[in-house]
C-alpha cells in the first residue's frame, strides 16, 4: 500500500428523514447538496460540507436495504467513516493479499461517482463488525489517473 496517510473524506451518518437532518445542519450554517438516489444501495443522500471534509446524510428508500437494517438495529447515527486512499485497486489488491475478509471482490459505483469495495477488517472486539468501504471520487482532482480512493469504515 502507498505510504501517504489517509484523510478523512467524509462521515456517513444513517438518519430516518433526510428533511430533519438537513434542518439541523441549516441551523449551524451548513449547506446540503442537491439530494441523490443510489439505486443499488437504495439510499438517498445529501453531502454536508465541513471545511476539508464532508458529511453524508443516509436514508434508506427501503427498509430491507443495508442502511434500513442498520437503523432498525442500531438506530440513528454514525454509520461510517470515509477515509481517502491514494490508489484503490492498489489497496484492494493490498488487503485481497493479506487475506483481509471482503465484503465485494469487486470496485463498484456508487454517489457521485464514487467507487467502492467493502471489507471487514481485523479489528478486535466490538469493532470486528464494522466494514470498510473504499471509494475513489471520478471527479476528485486527485484521482485522475492516479486511482485516488476513501477509505470506509462502518459500525
């Protein structure tokens, strides 16, 4: 894997009404993007910006959807951390060889272009069932054609 260190690129917050979530934000004087459908994921989103990094807003458009179960378990709250990678397929093939458990074997699309895989990784503890997702922005200056990523890791 690249040395860089990873920043972080966004926090994924699961919550029951994209309208309520949005109004918090307002009152701090944070602005959402325009709403987004992730069909596969069946979630809709919103990206609250906070300086260098971003908050993602998540509801589920079903409640047998991974974010839908997840709010039915665990309710509200922080549902996942994205770190930013400098090379996804390099990290992808970094963890495969380690052995690391993978969620997909494969890169997919996901919000504004993203792509992604999911991984479980060797955390001890309550945190062995978090999953990370990687992800690389199509549009983020830093991925053309140096495969930049975010790393996440979800509750």
């Amino acid at each position: 894997m690249s040395t860089d260190l990873p920043a972080i690129d966004h926090l994924g917050i699961a919550v029951k009404s994209l309208q309520a979530a949005k109004h918090f934000y307002a009152m701090l004087g944070l602005e959402a993007s325009d709403e987004e459908i992730v069909e596969q994921e069946q979630v809709r989103l919103t990206m609250v910006k906070l300086g260098e990094s971003r908050i993602e807003l998540l509801q589920p458009t079903s409640e047998d959807s991974p974010v839908g179960r997840f709010l039915a378990r665990r309710g509200e709250g922080l549902h996942h951390v994205a770190l930013r990678v400098k090379n996804i397929q390099s990290v992808l093939a970094e963890l495969k060889s380690k052995g690391v458990r993978l969620v997909s074997d494969a890169v997919q699309t996901g919000a504004g272009g993203h792509l992604y895989f999911l991984c479980i990784p060797p955390v001890p503890g309550e945190y062995s069932s978090k999953s990370a997702r990687i992800l690389r922005k199509s549009h983020d200056p830093l991925s053309h054609n140096s495969g930049a990523g975010h790393l996440r890791l979800r509750r």
